[in-house]
C-alpha cells in the first residue's frame, strides 16, 4: 500500500466541463456551465435541428449510481414535463449520457431568483410579493390537481425569469423531492418504494410545515401552501419567520408555532396582507387556506387595492395640474418657479423626457421688485425661487368635450399659464403683508 486513498465525491472541475462542446444524442450541442452542485451540473446547451438554447442538467456519475438520487431525477423529470404550466419551468426531454449519468433538458431561463432579490434588497415591494406568490400559488394549483405535492417551495425555487417587453415571470423549480399522493392519476411513479421512509424529513427545514417536520406521511397539498406562507412572509419583511442555532430547535419552532407578526417588522405592511400571512402559516392545517385557488382568491382584492393605490398617485396629481405639449401632468402642488429676466413666459424643460411625478418648470417674468429684506422663499446663492401655491388658488381650464380632446392637450392656454402667474404673485403679496405687518 502506497498510502493513497481514491478520492469521493463528485468528479472534479475539468471532469464536469469535459462536456462543453460535445453533442449529446446527435441534438443537443453543449456550450457553457451554468451552475455545479454536489448533486449534478446544469450546462447551456442548443438544439442543433432547431436553435433552440436550452438547459440541461447532468446528475454527476457519483450520484449516478444511487438508486435514490437516479429515482428522485427522473420524478423531477415527470412531474415539471407532465404538468405543463407556465408558472412551472418546462422539463421537455430526458436520457442518459455514455458513462450512465442521467440528464434532463428543460427551457433556458435567464434572470434571478426570488431569494437572490430579497437577499439584494430585503423586504420587496407588496405588489411584487403579492404578484410573485400568485403565480406560485397558479403552478401549484395545476401541480396539485394532477396529485403532485411539492414539498419544497422556497425562494431558492422560485425564478423570476426575464421576457423581453413583458415582465417578469414566476416559474417554480426543482420537483425532485416531489410525492404523488395515493391515487393520483400521473402514470407510473414509483413514489414511495425507497423515496420516503416512515419518519423521514423532506424539503428545507425553515419552510416546512408542522406536519411535515414531524414526518407525517399523510400530507397534502397543504404542506406547499403553509410553505408560500412562509415565503410571503420572508418577501415581506427579508426575514424567515423561525431562526434557531440547530435543527433540532428549529423544529421546536416550527411545531409550537407564533411567529413575529409580520407588521413588527415592518410597519407598512397591509393589515389585510398581514393577516393573510398568519392564515396560512396556521399551526393546524385545517386553519390554513385548503387549496391554492382559495390562497390565490384570498390575495386577489388584495392586489386589485395595491393597483389602484399605484396609479391613485397619478389620478391625484391630475387634478391639480394643467395639460402640458406632452400631456405630461403635474403631481404636486409645489410647482418650482423660475424667475426670468424676459418678460416672455414659455415652458422650459431640462430634457425631451419628462419625469411624470416631477412638475414642471416654469419662467415667470420678474417684473416687480422684491423687498431688501430676505423673504422665506428667496434663496441667497441662485437668482430662483420655489413658491408654495395653494391648489385652491389655480384655475385650470375645464375639460374640453371630447371631440376637442386632441387639439386641447396639444398645447397648454396661455390664460391657464396667466392663473397660475397670478396664483404666484398674490402669494408673494401676501407674504410681503405679512412680514410688513
């Protein structure tokens, strides 16, 4: 004996990128790596007949020869390319390689994951989150009408993948620890010769569901529900709900439940949202939304509030403001004011584009002469001064009828300017009286 021992454990670096360039079953040309893991690699790869760039994901020959890890591939396999949705990331083919390495082509996804975004930004924004879990909640709808539970709803897996001109979208990933429940009619699926073992713990422990960390057996769709609770929950505020040293007092957790209400965390969160949050991360799962579409219905007036809270911003500034050359408006009643030298008034903007939540500026002839003394809205180190104006004090024209729409916002009345001139001269006066009085 020489002393050496055979390395274990997946192949090395070189090994696995060995098969860049190769065409693997005279179709799919590999081109780059795209990610490693203990478990496998995913690599990009072309469709040589038609263009297609696809992913392909290669189990490595270590875990090749486990008949767990091979079964557990080729369920991912089944249920991704069976269920076909969009919220769920296609799986189109599948084979092996020449060393007995399984692999699986599914659609080439570019952009982020949802846990990516949080660990970059934190607490999301509340139509994001509620957008994003939605689409979740649409995937799994079809998963669990077709008797595929998840098991492992995450933001690790869920990928929020870019479309040119469109946003993005939700696709729900990695079936692989996925369980069929009794009776379900997907073809044959060995699901529980070797898969699951009584007592046996699957999906990542931060998102389980009390039934789950206790290694129930009969388990539900509700299990991947409590999991978007939990996910909506860390969206919402860029925390998990349970944190602990081990994993053994982090089941504790899970199982005797209360969490931090999510709103003492952050305080902006809708009441409403909050309390769809607490629902579904409900201790008992005969608390908790029952199916996905309920989850989904209850989260859809929700986001139509959200929604119309977006775009009242814009309806609001509407009503103080006076149509530009660009049918741009005014969303603010501070409106910046430029004292020129020329006793023309003309609209001055700094760029072609106008930022549609900024007013916008506008020269006033300086004709009058301001006091010696320093007026609050007189600033010492530029020739410019931004009034408040009272909305109450602007006449805006009344809306044109509808067939005049078009010629009206093409240009802005010189009067409507005059009222505004006006508006700004008595406040000034006004302010004179005051500090003379």
């Amino acid at each position: 004996m020489d002393g050496t021992q055979t390395p274990v454990g997946p192949p090395p670096r070189s090994a696995r990128r060995a098969l860049i360039g190769q065409v693997v079953d005279g179709k799919y040309k590999v081109r780059a790596v795209l990610g490693e893991g203990g478990m496998g690699a995913v690599f990009e790869a072309e469709h040589t007949a038609i263009g297609r760039i696809v992913a392909m994901k290669v189990l490595h020959p270590a875990q090749a020869g486990k008949k767990v890890a091979v079964k557990r591939f080729h369920q991912e396999a089944r249920a991704a390319g069976g269920i076909g949705h969009p919220n769920i990331c296609e799986v189109f083919d599948f084979g092996t390689l020449g060393d007995g390495s399984p692999y699986l082509v599914m659609e080439r996804l570019k952009g982020e994951t949802l846990a990516a975004r949080i660990a970059n930004e934190g607490g999301l924004p509340f139509l994001d989150v509620v957008d994003t879990v939605m689409q979740v909640l649409s995937g799994l709808s079809a998963a669990h009408d077709r008797g595929i539970l998840h098991r492992d709803i995450k933001p690790e897996n869920v990928f929020l993948a870019e479309r040119a001109g469109y946003p993005s979208i939700a696709k729900l990933l990695d079936f692989g620890v996925s369980k069929v429940v009794p009776g379900a009619a997907v073809g044959e699926w060995d699901d529980e010769t070797d898969l699951t073992k009584t007592g046996m713990v699957m999906g990542t422990p931060y998102y389980m569901s009390p039934e789950q960390a206790r290694g129930d057996r009969n388990l539900d769709g509700r299990v991947d529900l409590y999991a978007c609770g939990v996910m909506l929950y860390e969206a919402l505020t860029g925390q998990r709900p349970f944190v602990a040293k081990n994993y053994n007092s982090l089941l504790v957790q899970i199982l005797q439940g209360g969490a931090a209400p999510p709103r003492s965390i952050r305080a902006s969160i809708p009441p409403s949202l909050e309390a769809i949050v607490i629902k579904a991360m409900a201790k008992n799962r005969d608390d908790r939304y029952q199916t996905a579409a309920d989850f989904s219905r209850a989260l859809s007036p929700l986001r139509k509030e959200l929604l119309r809270a977006s775009s009242g911003r814009v309806e609001a500034a509407s009503r103080i403001a006076a149509h530009t050359p660009n049918a741009m408006s005014q969303s603010s009643a501070d409106i910046p004011i430029v004292f020129a030298d020329s006793a023309d008034v003309q609209m001055a903007t700094s760029s072609d584009e106008w930022d549609q939540t900024t007013a916008p500026m506008m020269e006033v002839p300086s004709s009058d002469e301001l006091p010696e003394e320093v007026s609050p809205y007189d600033d010492p180190s530029e020739q410019s001064e931004t009034i408040r104006v009272d909305p109450n004090d602007v006449k805006v024209a009344k809306k044109p009828p509808k067939e005049d729409v078009d010629e009206a916002t093409d240009r802005m009345n010189a009067a409507d300017i005059q009222h505004i001139v006006d508006a700004v001269r008595e406040a000034r006066d006004r302010d004179r009286k005051r500090r003379g009085g």
